[in-house]
C-alpha cells in the first residue's frame, strides 16, 4: 500500500477471511490492474462514510 491508511481499511487478519471468497481473474482474460484488498477498503470508505463515488478520496482505487 503506497497509501496513508484509513480508519476503514482492512486489517491484515481481516484480509487473511476474505481473500480466500475472492474468485481469482478468469485465465485467458485481461489481468487485474487494481488490488482487490484496495477495491474492498474503498468499498469500506464508501459504506462508513456514506460519501457519493465521485467524492471518495483519490488514493483509492477507481
């Protein structure tokens, strides 16, 4: 993470659950340009905050 954390990001025994329920990228198609633990702590901050997608800070992902 390149990034100051947020209050809302995912700890690393957090992270350890989910990663497993995350399907992996299809083989054959285009690979992930973004990583997955930063999509959901941007998915975190968007539901803690209850800021609209175009005022999420932009250090998260897209």
């Amino acid at each position: 993470m390149n990034r100051k954390p947020y209050p809302t990001d995912l700890t690393d025994a957090e992270w350890a659950i989910l990663a497993p329920l995350i399907s992996p990228a299809k083989p054959g198609g285009r690979p992930r340009e973004v990583d997955m633990r930063e999509i959901l702590n941007g998915l975190l901050y968007l539901l803690r905050t209850g800021c609209a997608w175009r005022m999420m800070p932009h250090d998260l992902p897209p």
